[in-house]
C-alpha cells in the first residue's frame, strides 16, 4: 500500500513542469568538482581509434549528480554512427537528441566503455539507420518506453531493433 502510494506521488511529481526544469535545467550541470574528469588524452585516442558504427558506448563522470541518481555502473549510454569526424556519436541528453563526437563524450566522463555487438554487419547498419531517425525525438523525462521521447539507453535499446542485443530492460527504479 506504501509502495503503491509512493509510485502514484513520483508519477505525478515527474509530471510537473518544476521536475522537467529541475531535471533539463539544473541537475545535468551539478557537479561535485570544479575539476577535470580522469580522461586522459591518452585515452581519449585509444578509444577514439577502437571506435566503430554500431558500437555501444557507456560512460560515467563520478562527480556528476547524475550518476548519483541512476543506477548501475554507469550513467549514460550513446551509440556510434560513424567515424567521420563530424557526427560520429549520437545521444539522447538534455540537450534532446544530440550529434556529438567522441571527445564530447570523453570530456565529461573519467571512463568510458565500447561493448561491440557481435551482430551482422546488415543488423548494425540497420540500428545506425533507425539511430539517426530519432534526431528529431525528445529527452524523455519520465523514463517511460516508447519512441515518442527517449532517454540515452533507450535509443541505443530502440535503434537495435526487436532487442536483437538481448538485453535485460528490468526497471530498476521500480
């Protein structure tokens, strides 16, 4: 019964235009240092270089309250779509739907992590496709599943389409 009232109260405050400011405004900039990340640029390079499209990329900044506040090992996924130099990641953030590169990814991260599906190359080149579709979906505030708003592992999760990666989506959060 506690539980169940509990939920009701977090479903309606994520509802709130305060929530959506507080979390696109101000929580995405708290951080519990006023230095530098632990990325290096030697590994900066070696990451860049192992790079490949359809890799998956996880990262986490420890001193960002983000982390603080998402559970797991780390704190925010993104997908690579190319190794062009110009829009070689794409992420959803608060910023919406962003085309980043690799060093923006790296720049606010002390580590970085590149999983490579072991899928056909047809299979990675269709998520790339269906990755660079959502460039218009917005930031999902409310972490629900769905393409009309998606948060970061979510367009990783939607871009592999039909969950090919066989990923566990168990909510953590209840």
């Amino acid at each position: 019964m506690i539980n169940t009232l509990k939920l009701k109260v977090i479903e309606w405050m994520m509802k709130t235009k305060i929530y959506k400011h507080v979390l696109m405004k101000i929580i995405p900039y708290i951080r519990f240092s006023l230095y530098y990340t632990d990325m290096t640029g030697v590994k900066y390079n070696a990451l860049n270089k192992a790079m490949q499209p359809g890799d998956i990329l996880l990262c986490i900044d420890k001193k960002k309250l983000t982390t603080k506040l998402i559970p797991g090992e780390f704190s925010h996924a993104a997908m690579c779509v190319s190794n062009d130099g110009v829009w070689e990641t794409s992420e959803m953030t608060h910023n919406d739907y962003s085309k980043t590169c690799m060093f923006d990814i790296c720049k606010e991260s002390d580590r970085v992590v590149i999983l490579r599906p072991g899928l056909p190359l047809s299979v990675i080149n269709k998520a790339i496709e269906k990755c660079k579709t959502y460039q218009d979906v917005d930031y999902d505030i409310e972490f629900s599943l769905g393409v009309e708003a998606l948060y970061c592992s979510e367009l990783v999760y939607e871009s592999y389409a039909n969950n090919v990666l066989g990923v566990d989506i168990t909510d953590f959060a209840g």
